[in-house]
C-alpha cells in the first residue's frame, strides 16, 4: 500500500485494488460527507444513454436486500449522478454509519444491483428531465463549440437525447458498469469526524471485491481542431427574445506554475462584480444582464468560459466590446489595486471552498478528478501571495488574446445575424439546428518560400 500525508490531516491512498482514499479528519460534527468519483469515458449517443441511466439507477437497492442494509442506507444521504466523462457518488452519513454505508457503496459498484424494472422506470424519467435540460441556451452554446473543435468525440449534448433513452435495455446498462466501473481511476474522498487508521483499514476491507473488469477499453484522447476565432457559430432559436453568447478559451491546468497568475488575469477581466467585463458592458453600457468569465473542466481539459446573456438587439455590441476586452486586457494589464481585489476574491473563495466538510470534500473531488494534488488546497494561497505584475501581464498577453476563443450565439439568427455580420473580420455561420454545426476546417499550411537566384 503506498501512502502519504499532504497534511497531518489527510490521508493520501492508494489502496491494494487500485482505489484511491483522500481521506480528511473534520471533528466539526459527528458527519463524514463521501464523494466516489468514478471515470465513465465512451464516445457517441449509446454510450451517453446508457452512462445516464446508469447514474440515475446505481444506487437503487433491489426489494430483496436484507433489513439491516437497508436501515444502514436510511441512515445515509445519498444521490448519484454522471457528467460527459465521469460518474458520482456524494453525500453524507452519521459518523456512526460509515461503515455500513461504505459497505453499500462497495457492493453497488462492485455488482450491478438494481432491477428491470428500475431502469425501465428511469428510461421514462430521464426522457422529461434531460428535455429540460437540452432546451439550456447555454447547453447548447458548449455544445456547438464542441463540435466545431472536437468532431470525433463530441455528441452534440452532455444529455442524452430522449429516443436515445428509451431505446436503453438493462442488460447493457449492467454491461456497462461491469466493463467501465473500475476502481483504477477513482477516488473515494470522505472527509469528517472519524478515526484516520481504523477508517483506511475499513475502506481497504469493505471495496477489497471491487476489481472491475480486465477488458475495459481505453478510450483515446479527443483531437481537438485548432480555434476558429473569427467565425462565430449562430445557432437558431426562433422567436427567442434574449441571445445567449458563450466563448471559450485553453486554461492552463491547476497544478501549472501558471495558473495563479492567469487566475488573477481571469477575475480581473469577468470574474466577479467589480470586473471589467461586468462594469463595462452591465453597469456603463447596458449591453448585457450577464457579463462574467470562469475556468470550467470540459472534456478532460481546462476552459476558460467567457458568458454573456443580453438583449438581441445589444448582442452584437456585447460580442465586440467583449473581444475588445480581451484584447484591451494584453494592452492595458491589470494594475496593483486590481491584482490586490483578485488576490483578496480568490484567496477568500478558497478559504470558502474549505469551511465545511462538505465543501471541501467536493473541492477535493474536483481537484483528483482534474489530476491535482489534495495539498493544493492549502498551498494555492501561498502561491497567489507571490504573483507580480509582470506575471499577470504576461498571462494576459499570452491567455486571454481574442485569437485564442471560439465563440457561439444561440438565439433568434433572423434577428441576430445582419447585425453580427456587421462587425469587421467576422464571418457568421449560421446553423438551423444543433446537431447541423460543422467542425472547423484548419488552415492548410502555408510552404515557406523559396528565394528566386
């Protein structure tokens, strides 16, 4: 077993059977809150069905459980869920409860427990939930940017679509989860009041039968197109009275050396209230009711996600005073009075994201899943402290130029497009559904010229 400390307080795991513990003592009150992140990778409308239902139906215990396991689950808070490439498990538990309720956990994983019937009863329950969902204008923006630069891997949606679902069978649902529901690749976090030796000795014990399938297929990195900054995709919504515009932009991962500054460039330009982005197009212009920007993981990469919800007639201004932004942050960086609020708004979102047992176990869910060391939530702030000017400069420069962002409009393209068209250098696609966006096509290359004797 290997094992180390990323403080006298938490416990770093790996177990015999290739599961990962992060586990944090939180004496604050007699609850542990438990998150198991799981990887879920596959590609195409099938496999996002089927990751959905499983979700929905893992830790639906069949009628036949023994008593005593089902008074343990009575004892515990528990949901499930999946995102485009991973699967969850979270909540909490009396502190007297773990055990059984780690116990549970183990054999849901580890064996398929649930019935015909509960994913038959999922199929239809999913089907009006995920309509709900698909129909988000900012759904469907990120969808639309990642079929422009990931074709092969991209299903148009993070939800699947509602014919997907009920053409779902369980025996694959059960396939799935035997061949892709390993514990190599995953972390169990749980952080709150118990004690650290006898916790890890349970934990090795109660997930010991969970070796997952030995056949798994690996699913290979998405190729992802280069950017297409100059041509915006406009995605159709009839008679839809307010344009949702999204850009996206590479982040640097958490863990680089970087991404302290960046982070301070990110605030400075649409990451709180007193933001550029915010101040300008919201409070001086009244072009947008939304104008932020935040780092979001979207398939397995860090994004920078630039949003901005306006009136349809102002959509067209907010995009070019936006890309205006982001040039103008290269050009005029960000002073010492604004590198001093960003330092003091992210340093206070982290102390934040650490107050509870319960959010710092998501914290440190995000942050394995993301490939980042647990101690990064204590040395985060130390590193913010030593960022300069230049350093956030050059962040800017190099991060946050307009030539890096793809950028999507969903709304009324009747209405939309004539006025977008008239910004100069911009050529608009326009798509009348989303499952229509085509990738981008790259440049071919230009062959050097040959000097003429």
């Amino acid at each position: 077993m290997n094992r180390s400390t990323a403080t006298a307080q938490t416990l770093d795991i790996l177990l015999p059977n290739r599961l990962r513990l992060v586990a944090v003592v939180d004496q604050s009150a007699p609850v542990v809150e438990i998150r198991l992140s799981v990887p879920l990778p596959g590609v195409g409308a099938e496999h996002a069905a089927l990751a959905q239902v499983l979700g929905d139906v893992l830790l639906r215990p069949a009628a036949e459980v023994p008593l005593a396991r089902r008074e343990a689950w009575a004892a515990a808070d528990l949901g499930c869920g999946r995102d485009l490439d991973r699967l969850g498990v979270f909540g909490y538990t009396a502190s007297d409860s773990l055990g059984h309720v780690l116990h549970d956990i183990a054999g849901f994983v580890a064996r398929p427990e649930y019935t015909d019937s509960s994913v038959l009863d999922a199929r239809k329950r999913l089907a009006s939930q995920v309509a709900i969902g698909r129909a988000d204008a900012r759904r469907t923006a990120l969808a639309a940017l990642r079929l422009r630069r990931c074709p092969a891997h991209a299903v148009p949606w993070d939800l699947p679509a509602p014919e997907a679902l009920s053409q779902v069978e369980p025996d694959a649902v059960r396939a799935l989860q035997n061949v892709l529901i390993r514990p190599e690749g995953s972390t169990l976090v749980i952080v709150g009041d118990f004690p650290p030796k006898e916790t890890v000795d349970l934990v090795e014990r109660v997930f010991a039968d969970w070796q997952g399938s030995s056949c798994a297929e690996t699913v290979p990195s998405a190729a992802v197109l280069p950017p297409a900054p100059d041509d915006i995709v406009l995605v159709h919504r009839p008679r839809s009275a307010q344009a949702e515009l999204v850009m996206t932009g590479t982040a640097p991962h958490r863990g680089d050396i970087e991404r302290p500054a960046y982070d301070i460039a990110n605030a400075v330009l649409g990451g709180g209230v007193g933001s550029r982005l915010s101040g300008n197009l919201r409070e001086r212009k009244g072009y947008a009711y939304l104008a932020a920007s935040a780092v979001e993981v979207m398939a397995g990469r860090p994004t920078c996600i630039v949003r901005l919800a306006a009136a349809e007639p102002s959509a067209a201004a907010a995009l070019a005073e936006t890309r205006s932004e982001l040039a103008a942050l290269a050009d005029r960086p960000p002073g010492q009075e604004e590198i001093a609020h960003a330092k003091q708004l992210l340093a206070g979102r982290v102390i934040t994201s650490t107050a509870s047992a319960a959010s710092r176990a998501t914290l440190l869910a995000n942050l394995t899943a993301e490939g980042v060391d647990p101690a990064w939530c204590d040395t985060y702030g130390r590193h913010l402290s030593t960022v300069g000017a230049e350093d956030v400069a050059a962040a800017a420069r190099t991060l946050f130029a307009p030539a890096g962002f793809d950028t999507a409009i969903v709304g009324d393209a009747d209405v939309l497009a004539a006025s977008l068209e008239e910004i100069t250098g911009l050529t608009v696609r326009r798509y009348e559904r989303l499952e229509d966006v085509a990738p981008v096509t790259p440049q071919p290359s230009v062959p050097p010229q040959q000097e003429i004797p």
